[in-house]
C-alpha cells in the first residue's frame, strides 16, 4: 500500500488582485499569486502542492512552464517508494538544468512543490493526517500573525488580537523612525505578555543593522529576521550576533542543504526558518528540522503564500515538534482559503490540525475557478 504509481500530474496559476500592497523592503506586491501542482496516483488519491512564487510577480509564470515542460513527463508512470527518494533523483536529473540556467530558485520551488504533493497522498494512503506521518506527538502548534505592512500595522493587529493571536511580527527595513514608531506602537498596544518579532527582510548593511538593532533594543524581540542579507559572511553574522540583544532568524532564503547545517551549528542562530516550498519541501526540511531541535535550535518554517503551503507547514511543524511557531499571513489573501471546510483559526495563538488524513482539507474546485488563470 506504500507504494504507487504517478498517473496525473498538472499544474495551476491562481492570481488575485489586493487592494493593499505588500510592502518589504526589497518591493511591492500589488497582486497576490500562487503556483499549485496536483498529483494523482493510480488508486485516485490526490495530492496537492505549491511551488513558492510570491515575488516578482511574473515568477509564477516561470514555475509554470518550467513544470509543464520539464517535469510532467518525468513524473507520469513514475513509482514512488518514499516522496524523499523521488525528490532526490529528480534533483539529480535537474542538476545539470539548474547549473546551465542559473535559475536553482526554479528547479528548487518546483520540486518542492512536487514533495508536497507526494507527501499529501502518502499519508492518505496510510490514512493519517500528515504530521502524525512525520513522527509528531500531536497536533496543537503555537502560530503567529506575519507580514505586518509598516502602514497604519495597529488595525491589523487589532483584528489579530480579536482573531485569538498572541504573536505578531512587524515588516521593517524603511525609515528607521517609521520602524522604531511602529515597534513602539505595537509593543504598546500588545502589552509584555504577547510576543513581537520584527523582519528586516535583508534590508541593511551591518553597519545599519547595528545602528537599528540599538534603537530598538527596548521592543524587547523575540527574534530579528534577517536583518542582513541571506548571503554574509560568516564573520558580519558572528559579529552582529555578538552586538545584538535579541536573538537573528534566519533561513527562508537559504537554498542548500550544508547552508543549512551551517546556520544551525553555528551558534548563530536561535531560530532557522526554512519554506517547505522554496527548498526540500516536506523531505527536506524534516531534516533540518529534526536537527535543529538536536542541536536546540528552534524550527519555525517559513510561510507567506497560499492555503496550500500554509496546511503543508503546519502539518511540518507538528510533526518535526519543539517550541517553533507557525507563521501566518495577517493580511487579506483570499488565496489562504482554497478549501470546501474552514481554515484553521487560532485557540490562545495556538492551531489544532485534528485527525483527517493527509493536509486534512478539500481544495474547492469553485476557487481554482474563480482565481485560475488561462
């Protein structure tokens, strides 16, 4: 019963426009998009994936195509033993493509998004829910509310608070007094007992970043992500981590697996956070996971787009377990709520995922129709 066969695979496009942008530091997001692969195996289960494309916004195209014409013949009548095995020889089939393109983002957001896919019908097939699949202990997960644009972030987190988060992270990276004003604000309007991070999104130098981390020593973080970019060295990450009084996270733009290690051991890093759907999906990322939590580091994945990949590392971060917090977009994206049942809501910042197998929820055929792009 473990094993299967690949029947069908396809892929969609779901775009919606947003009447507030996203705003990082790096851009603008004015639409909201998402890039969704289905699997089906020979018995008729379903498996349901997403491929990271939120940013520049005609990435999505590009996981498209490269899905349809690089990997649908790879994955019809293919016999799937283990989801980690078929990502891995696909990588290997891949490696050459990603080398000569230069697009390892791609091939990498892809095949995660095919890991996924895979994972969500073996644990149908086993008929368990996902995160009991991966070795969890149970489905309740502590969340936060993300992606907290630096205009007018008191409202949203209002609503936040009113929804039953606890958590709230803040977009920074613009105007040092903007940054500091939205901190305070925030602190002020959520009190000591429920927690705040704030997002950087790579936005400075360590010169900058030193300068900042100071003046806002007194928001007391619980994390600073990514306050330089991904790729530092090692010598301007330990020398930041020194000067800083509140723990770095980092992760969601790392794309290799020694990348990884080297966060987690480094003794860096108090939290890592990869995205399941920008590398290694489901079996990668158990992996790292697993060895954060030997090495006392706090896994928190990494999320910012559809339904889809939200289920996905939710059920991840269940089943890898420890103190990590889901992240969870706070604002307006009707591409979260994919699905004939209700999305998750939060009990005291907490999720319960329940017992239904696989990602435990129906994607809507009315909302592949309603956001589906031609």
């Amino acid at each position: 019963m473990n094993e299967f066969i690949i029947d069908y695979a396809d892929v969609f496009l779901l775009r919606t426009t947003i009447k507030e942008p996203i705003v990082t530091s790096f851009g603008k997001m004015e639409s909201r998009s998402a890039v969704l692969i289905r699997i089906i195996d020979n018995n008729g289960y379903i498996g349901w994936g997403e491929a990271w494309c939120n940013f520049p916004i005609y990435a999505a195209e590009n996981r498209v195509n490269f899905f349809t014409t690089e990997l649908v013949s790879k994955l019809l009548g293919r016999k799937v033993n283990h989801p980690k095995t078929v990502f891995l020889k696909l990588w290997n089939e891949l490696r050459a493509i990603s080398n000569q393109s230069g697009d390892r983002g791609t091939v990498s957001q892809v095949l995660a998004g095919i890991d996924l896919a895979l994972w969500d019908i073996k644990a149908q097939r086993s008929k368990q829910p996902l995160w009991k699949l991966l070795g969890g202990a149970n489905s309740c997960i502590q969340t936060y509310a993300s992606g907290i644009n630096p205009n007018n972030p008191a409202a949203i987190v209002e609503q936040k608070l009113s929804e039953g988060y606890t958590a709230f992270k803040l977009k920074i990276g613009f105007d040092p007094d903007l940054d500091r004003q939205n901190l305070d604000q925030i602190r002020k309007l959520i009190g000591q007992s429920f927690k705040l991070m704030a997002d950087a999104n790579q936005a400075w130098t360590p010169n900058q970043a030193q300068s900042m981390i100071q003046s806002i020593e007194n928001t007391k973080l619980v994390w600073l992500e990514e306050p330089l970019p991904a790729d530092s060295t090692s010598s301007e990450w330990k020398e930041l981590v020194e000067f800083s009084p509140f723990p770095i996270a980092v992760g969601e733009n790392l794309y290799h697996y020694d990348s990884f290690i080297w966060a987690i051991k480094s003794n860096f890093f108090r939290y890592i956070q990869p995205d399941l759907s920008k590398w290694g999906g489901i079996s990668g990322c158990l992996d790292i996971g697993k060895t954060a939590l030997k090495n006392r580091v706090i896994f928190c994945p990494h999320w910012l787009g559809s339904g889809i990949g939200l289920l996905a590392s939710a059920h991840l971060l269940a089943g890898v377990g420890g103190e990590g917090y889901l992240e969870v977009d706070a604002n307006i994206n009707p591409l979260q709520n994919l699905f004939e049942e209700d999305l998750m809501q939060p009990i005291d910042g907490k999720f319960f995922l329940g017992d239904s197998p696989g990602l435990g929820k129906t994607l809507s055929l009315d909302a592949l129709k309603e956001f589906g792009q031609s």
